[in-house]
C-alpha cells in the first residue's frame, strides 16, 4: 500500500513538473508572438509605409501620427531621418 502511494505521488509530482514546463514554453511562445505583433505593427520599416500611404491618401492627420511614432520608437533609424523630412513636408 505504501509503495502504491509513493507511486501515485511520485506521478502527481512528475505530471505537475510537466505541466510547468509547458507551462514556461507557452509562455515564452506567447512573449515571442507578442514581439513579432509588435514588430510588424510598430516596426520602423512598417510605420514609414503606414505613414506615406495616409499622406498618399490624403490623411495628413494619421500620417504624421505614424511619423512620430516612428521618431519616437526608432530614433536611431534611418526611417526616422526619412520620418522627420516627412513631418516637416507636411507642415508645409
């Protein structure tokens, strides 16, 4: 009886140890996602298209919101040189 409870405990502990595992990997899954989401919705690269293709249709309004998060987020970027250029084009 004993050696049958070890058992059933020692399984519990391994099956709980599991279940971390997958745990920590959907979580780092997860992360990974969430950093590729936000790559493709706040990448420099992404912004500076979003942003000309508002200027191209007339929505100045959007397009320097998209300009300044770019400047914003990737200042050290040659997208946010080109951003500012942009910024001041459609002051004008």
């Amino acid at each position: 009886m004993e050696k049958f409870l070890f058992t059933l405990i020692f399984i519990a502990f391994l099956t709980s140890c599991g279940s971390d595992n997958e745990r920590i990997r959907a979580e780092q899954e997860r992360n990974a996602l969430q950093k590729q989401l936000e790559e493709v919705k706040f990448g420099a690269t992404n912004l500076l298209s979003d942003a000309k293709k508002f200027a191209d249709a007339g929505d100045i309004p959007s397009a320097k919101s998209k300009l300044n998060e770019l400047v914003s987020r990737h200042s050290d970027r040659p997208e946010a040189a080109e951003a500012k250029v942009l910024i001041n084009i459609l002051d004008e």
